[in-house]
C-alpha cells in the first residue's frame, strides 16, 4: 500500500470526500485550499444526489434548445458578450460532443460512475458520520405542455432502458406529490431515486471536521502552481503526490505543468429562502426553464441555469431574480422576501465527463475535477476511484472515459 504522503488541492465536496477516502486507508493526508472548507460550489448547489441524471450536457437536445436560450441574456444557458470570443473553442468541443456516437460513448461513462456513486454513497456517510443528513424525497420534473412532455420521452427511455425507475404523472398525481404548481404545469415525471442533502455546506464542513478528527490536516493556502514532486504555494513549497480537486480553478494549475485542458466554467446563480418560505416536498426541476426549487434545511433555494462566462467577470444577479420571479409565478404560493443571493463556479468539460485519472505525463498528480453540476452527485464515487489509483488498487470501473488524456486525441 502507497503511504507517501498525499496533498490534495481543494476543499470542496470531492477534495475532502478523496480525502477521507485516502484516510481510510492509512494514507497520510493534507488538504489546502485558498479559502477553506466549503467555500465554493460545495456550499451553494442545490443539495442533490442526482443519480438518475445519465445523460450529459452536451447532447443533441441542448443543440436544440440553446439558440433560443441563448436569445435570452437572462434565460437557462447564456454567455456573456464579454466572453463569447474567449469560449469559443470550447463551444466547438461541446458542439463535437453532442454527435449521437459520442452522447452514447459520454452515457455509458456517465452511468457507470452514476451507478458506482450510488453504490458508495451511504457506506461514505455511516463512516463519516453523516448519514443523518441524507434525504430520500426524489424529485418531479414538470412540464407546461404535451410537445415538452413528448420531448422528454426518449431521455427517459434510456433511463428505463437502464433500470431507472421512475413515474409518469396527471396534474391530479402530481399535486399529491407537490401541492401549489401552476396549472400551467400539465405533465410530470417522478424518480424516487434521486436523493438530497440536507445542507450541502454543513454536509461539507462535516467532512472537514471528520477528516481533521482521522488525523488529517487542512492548510489554508493557495496553490499557485504544480511541480514534478509536489505544489507550490503562497506559503512555500510542499512535497507529495498531488490529487487535483480544485474545482473551476483546476485547468489554470495543470497549465504550470504545460498541460492544457479544456475546463470551463458554469455560472451557477441562486436564492436561499427562508425554511417557511414554501412547503416543497420534494426538489421540483423546471426543466424547459433550467432551474430547480430544493428543500434544505437552511431554506428554500431557487437555483441552476447555466451561464458560461469563467472566474472573472463579475457576478450578474440579475439572474438569481430572474429565477426567482418564475417560482414565484410556477410556486404562487411561494414567499419570494428574505432570501439571500449566490453565484458559484461549476467546473465543466465539454463532454459533461469528469477529469479522472493521472494528468498527462506527470503521473504523481491525480485529477479529479471537472463534474460540472455533478460534483455532490459523483463525490463518493469520485473518492474510491482516487484512493484505489494512490493505494494501488485496481479502479472499480473503467476510467477510459475520464482520463485526462482524452482531450489531446480529440480537437
């Protein structure tokens, strides 16, 4: 078994979750983050174990959706004017990704880390102490209309196909799910196997506390660069293999090490509610608008959408409220006073895959970044497969996928 010394870069849900996963095993671990525990994404997404969303991003139905998205500076997916110049090669990667061969090929690597999370999921939680906080209350994707409804069907065909279970519904069968819709809202699809968390910042800070009480240590320190034998930071060098987990910010410490990688970053924007803003009984997803109403226990979030505009432009909150002033029309029932706004970074490649594996020519870092709105989602199936790669052990699914790699053989 390796027990050279690990230093994994980033605090988030997946930095601290391979953490503890390393821990498990004997190895010695240090976490350091610019910020500390739970600072970013980890602390404002929705809350959900997503594990019947198999199907990326980058498809043939998003093809058909964004021109009119993208019509809407305030709409599901937009890129800001500034930006659009700066994104473009990645448009074009995600526009390749979105061939039918290759929505298949990205599918099945996206289910079977889907599946291997599931599996890992709640043996993680009962041994960090965290089982307490899972929810099991599923999820209800609406739509406003027949022709949105017949759209869906093929994504839920290969759900079924996979044996995802799951449940058309009436908006007579959809009220006793979730009173309050819109009637507006004529159909609906339930999938019982889509869990949640009660807060995703405590469930994050929560593994900070339980990785400190294993014996490992957190360092608050920014890492401005990687080297051959370990990272470089503002307080100094530090020496070790190197798990990369630093989210949005990961493709800018692979550059130091000559390695490109096509990371991009999803603005993700939400409202926090007060707890008695709503009685919501499940997460609600808006689907045909690209945002969701989650029940945490510190509120009621109104969140999602995508805007693709990097680490540097400032936030747009314009967006937060823009959601918000549709669950106010889709939830009539919801209270819209009170709440606090939030912008996050989402790390995204363009094939909606993870980076999983060694990075290309430097064997003593370990990627794993780049799960886009999955990170929660894939954070315990992300952390087996990296304490196996350190220990040794064989990868409990096949990371040809993921690797790392894969985008120097595809331009």
């Amino acid at each position: 078994m390796a027990t050279r010394d690990v230093i994994v870069i980033g605090a988030g849900v997946v930095g601290l979750s391979a953490a503890l996963a390393l821990r498990a095993r004997g190895v010695p671990v240090t976490v350091i983050d610019r910020e500390g525990p739970a600072a970013g994404a980890s602390a404002g997404n929705a809350g959900a174990f997503a594990f019947t969303d198999i199907l990326p991003l980058a498809s043939p139905g998003i093809m058909k959706k964004a021109p009119r998205w993208l019509l809407d500076p305030l709409g599901p997916l937009s890129v800001p004017p500034a930006y659009a110049l700066r994104i473009a090669p990645w448009m074009w990667r995600f526009w390749r990704a979105c061939s039918p061969a290759r929505v298949a090929e990205s599918t099945r690597g996206q289910t079977a880390l889907m599946d291997l999370s599931k599996v890992e999921l709640e043996p993680f939680l009962e041994a960090t102490g965290t089982q307490a906080m899972l929810r099991k209350d599923g999820n209800l994707q609406v739509y406003e209309g027949q022709a949105e409804f017949d759209a869906s069907l093929p994504g839920w065909q290969a759900r079924a196909d996979h044996g995802i279970a799951f449940r058309h519904l009436t908006p007579e069968e959809m009220t006793e799910i979730q009173p309050g819709l819109s009637p507006r809202f004529k159909r609906g699809t339930f999938t019982p196997g889509w869990y949640s968390i009660a807060d995703p910042r405590d469930y994050t800070l929560a593994l900070a506390e339980r990785f400190r009480a294993n014996g490992g240590r957190i360092v608050i320190a920014e890492a401005t660069g990687l080297t051959e034998d370990g990272v470089v930071t503002a307080n100094g060098p530090m020496k070790g293999r190197v798990v990369l987990a630093a989210g949005a910010f990961s493709h800018r410490l692979a550059r130091t090490l000559g390695v490109r990688i096509p990371l991009e970053t999803e603005r993700g924007y939400n409202t926090t509610l007060p707890t008695d803003a709503f009685d919501l009984r499940c997460q609600v997803t808006f689907g045909g608008h690209g945002f969701v109403v989650s029940r945490l226990s510190s509120g009621i979030r109104v969140g999602g959408a995508v805007e693709l505009g990097g680490l540097d432009l400032p936030p747009n909150f314009k967006r937060s409220q823009a959601m918000l002033d549709k669950a106010a029309a889709f939830l009539p029932g919801l209270r819209t006073f009170g709440g606090t706004q939030w912008m996050g970074f989402r790390p995204s490649l363009p094939d909606s895959l993870p980076a999983i594996g060694p990075l290309p020519g430097h064997p003593n870092v370990t990627c794993a970044f780049g799960h886009g709105h999955l990170g929660l989602t894939q954070s315990a199936g992300t952390a087996r497969i990296v304490a196996d790669l350190a220990t040794g052990a064989p990868p409990p699914i096949d990371l040809a996928p993921f690797s790392p790699a894969r985008f120097g053989k595809r331009t």
